[in-house]
C-alpha cells in the first residue's frame, strides 16, 4: 500500500501535468483564434471591393470572435491560476516547493506575463476589425 508522501506526489505528479495539459489546449485554441481571423480578415480585404454591407457583417463577426477570443484566454489564465494555487498548496508538503520558488525567481525579472502578451493580439484583430467597419460604412455613404 502507498504511503501518504507516495499519495500526496501521485496528486501532485497528476496536478502539474493536468497544468501542462492546460497549456496545450490553450495554445491549441490560440491557433484556432488565430487561423480563424487571418480567414476572415483575408475574406473582408477580399469582400472590400465587392460588398460593403457583407464586409461589415464580416467586421462585426470579427469583432466577436475577437471578443471570445479574449474570453478564452481570460478563462484559461484563471483556471490555470486556480491550478497553481492547488499546486502551492500540495507543495507545503513536499521538500521543495518548485513552482512557488520558480515564480519568487521570476517576480523579479522585469517581464510581462505572458497572458499580458497574449491579450494584446485579440485587441489588434478587433481595431483591425472596426477598421474594416468603419471604412465599410464610409463607402456606403460616399465618403471614400
């Protein structure tokens, strides 16, 4: 029969590799987001010359999925936050507690998180979006 020490490494074995998982589904869904917006962008400069009213509709779909594009990356940095935090936890109980001075290491570099980072780019297919609206709408009024 396992010890507790063996138990507590087997959940906590199963806790970080349960993050590392984490880490592939979202960046598995970023390139999702990602490939989606170059279709569509690709589509709207396409769309420019032929249909103004379909290139807002794809602006506004853009826009969206911008939107849930942010979403995602948000909810994942939370579950992740979640995770780590049962992770600390567990390593209380363990000699070393790896991931709590990996993070004390990294604090004081003067970096950005990478979620920072990360964003940043759903933020720019949005503005590229709206730019796609707005120039939209002008040529159904004329202006350009």
């Amino acid at each position: 029969m396992a010890s507790d020490q063996e138990m507590i490494f087997n959940q906590y074995e199963l806790m970080v590799n349960s993050s590392l998982q984490l880490t592939s589904w979202r960046q598995g869904a970023n390139n999702f987001f990602l490939a989606v917006n170059a279709a569509l962008l690709t589509i709207a400069a396409y769309l420019y010359s032929l249909s103004p009213l379909t290139g807002i509709i794809i602006g506004l779909m853009g826009i969206a999925i911008a939107v849930m594009w942010h979403s995602t990356i948000v909810y994942f940095k939370a579950l992740n936050k979640a995770k780590f935090s049962v992770i600390d936890e567990m390593e209380k109980q363990l000699p070393i507690p790896m991931f709590r001075l990996e993070y004390s290491h990294f604090k004081n570099e003067n970096t950005k998180i990478a979620t920072q980072i990360e964003c940043g780019i759903p933020w720019l297919f949005g503005i590229a979006y709206v730019i796609v609206v707005i120039l939209n709408i002008l040529r159904i009024s004329k202006i350009i």
